[in-house]
C-alpha cells in the first residue's frame, strides 16, 4: 500500500503497526515532554500529570484548603475539557468523510500553543492575574495532546501518560524474558511482541528528550520558545488537511468537468 493511501486510512481505522502512527506517536511524545517541562518552568505545575492533580486535590480537601481544591479542580476539567474537544473535532471529521481531523486538531492545539506563550509573557507584568488562565490553558492543551494519539490507536499509546507507557514497557520486558519451559501442547508460548517495545521504548525516550530540550527552550528564551513548538505541531498537523483540501478540490473539478459534458 502507498504511502499517501496510507495516510487515508489513519482516522480511527489505521491498525496499530502503521507506520506514521508510529511517527505521530513518538513525535507528539517529544513535543509533550517539552510541553510538560516547560510549563513547569512556567507556571510551576506538571500539567500533563493528571494523577498528581487529583491526589493533591484530594490532600487539600482533607486538609481543608478548599481554594487549593478547588484550583487541582479546575485544572482537571480543563483538561477533560481538551480532551472532550480533541473528540469531537476528530469525530466532526470522520462524520463528514474527512480524514484530517486529527490534522485540525495539531493545528489548532498550535495556535492554542501560540496564545499559551502569549499569555505566558504577560506573566512577568501581571503574575497574580495571568497565572490562572495560564496553567487552565495548557492542561486543556495537553488534554488535546493526549487524545489525538490515543485515538488513532484505538486507545494503545500514549503521548503524555508515561505511567501507561511505562507499565506496558514491563509487561512485554516480562514477556520477553520469560523462561518457557515446555509445558503443554495446548498452551500457548509466551512471546514479547518486539514491535511494541521499541515502540513504547521510543515515546518513554522522545518525553525524556522533549522534556531536556523543553527545559533548556523555556529557560534560554523564555515563552517565545512556544513559537517552534507550535510551528512543529502545525506542520504535522497540515499534511492530513492538506491531504483533503487536495482531494477536496478534485472531486469539485471533476464534478464541474462531468457537469459541463452533461449539459
């Protein structure tokens, strides 16, 4: 099968040893790390860290702090709330027999990316007023980041879950270490699948990587290292739309042509 088919096929219907689902995986992995690290440095929360959130938010609602509570709250839907828009973006697309919807949502999750550096620029005027908004936007952010990975591979990878990636990284390590000594004929030999390790092995190192390269972005230049990112995200976002668009047109040009002949 040809690339380009290939890339048709990925909305919710590409299998989970297609290549560019691997591509998108580890590079939106890289681009989440970043994300997650230079958010840090930022706004000094982990915002991809949905775990985190709940358990503080549990601990300051037994220790009274309601306020504190009440910020992990909103935190968390904010990111549920990334999540939910991601989905119906993707769904909108395949509903409309579009195969880019994962493509708008990159691309607007881009330009999301661009205001999150805007308003993170703002922070060393108005700390106490932007700050809020500032850390809401990035969890929905990073909601969005999470889905769109997680869609097309039918709920097997993840982007900025590393504990997931991490556990499945055990699981097949146990698989592929296992000593299976004959045993009945009925039953089934133990074997690692390869193709996922290195998989999840590759998105475990492109978060590690991402996040580094996050870091040493935010600290040196500030906000305006949002700029690259998003400009990353926006390209992998453009092929699949580019992709309709195409075709978008040549259905419209061969109706005009069929029109024409007809009359």
């Amino acid at each position: 099968m040809s690339r380009r088919v290939n890339i048709t096929r990925l909305l919710d219907r590409g299998p989970f040893n297609d290549r560019v689902i691997h591509q998108l995986g580890w590079s939106m992995a890289f681009s989440a790390g970043a994300l997650n690290a230079g958010g840090f440095l930022a706004v000094h929360r982990y915002t991809s860290h949905v775990s985190g959130v709940v358990s503080s938010m549990a601990d300051h609602f037994a220790l009274g702090e309601l306020r504190l509570a009440l910020s992990a709250l909103l935190m968390l839907v904010s990111f549920v709330a990334g999540a939910m828009h991601s989905t119906w973006l993707i769904i909108w697309a395949r509903r409309r027999r579009l195969r880019g919807g994962y493509g708008v949502s990159i691309m607007e999750e881009a330009l999301l990316l661009l205001l999150f550096g805007l308003l993170g620029a703002g922070l060393s005027t108005h700390k106490g007023l932007l700050t809020p908004p500032t850390v809401l936007l990035l969890c929905f952010i990073m909601g969005m980041h999470n889905t769109i990975v997680t869609k097309l591979s039918r709920g097997l990878l993840r982007t900025t879950h590393m504990t997931g990636i991490a556990t499945d990284i055990g699981i097949e390590l146990a698989k592929l270490f296992y000593l299976d000594r004959a045993g009945p004929t009925r039953v089934q030999r133990v074997q690692a699948n390869h193709a996922k390790l290195r998989l999840y092995l590759l998105i475990l190192v492109s978060f590690f990587v991402g996040g580094v390269v996050g870091a040493l972005g935010f600290k040196h230049l500030g906000f305006g290292f949002s700029l690259p990112l998003a400009g990353g995200l926006f390209l992998l976002g453009l092929r699949p739309v580019w992709y309709d668009v195409r075709l978008r047109l040549r259905l419209w040009q061969q109706q005009g042509w069929a029109a024409r002949n007809h009359s």
